[in-house]
C-alpha cells in the first residue's frame, strides 16, 4: 500500500516497497539473500495493525492476507 507521496525525506523514512527500491532502480536485501524490486509471483502480504495511546484501548485492525497470483 501507498499513499503516492514520499513517507520521509531520508531514505530510512520510506515507507512502502515502491519507495524502498526507489521505483525499482534501488533494489532490497531480503533475509534469504535474494533481492527484490517489486513484488513477484507467488508472494504472500500481510498486513496487520493496531493503535494505541496511554488512557485509551488500544484498536485493533486485524489481519489481511493476501498471494499474487499470475494473471
């Protein structure tokens, strides 16, 4: 997901895969030693989160999953 701004203006404040590989040009090191432009055939997302501040209950987003697949 993106907003289609920038997050930060530093790298270390870029947010989505889209501006972490800088559109492409600035591949990333995953774990496994691979390195990725943009998502691939066969990758799983998921996406969960929360919100929470002192004196309130925290809110929870719950989980979304999802694969992509070949057109």
């Amino acid at each position: 997901m993106a907003t289609g701004t920038v997050s930060g203006k530093e790298k270390d404040e870029r947010g989505c895969l889209l501006e972490l590989t800088w559109r492409g040009k600035e591949p990333i090191d995953l774990p496994s030693g691979e390195q990725r432009r943009f998502l691939e055939d066969g990758d799983e997302i998921i996406m969960k989160g929360f919100c929470e501040r002192e004196g309130f209950r925290r809110i929870g987003l719950g989980e979304c999953r999802g694969r992509i697949v070949p057109a």
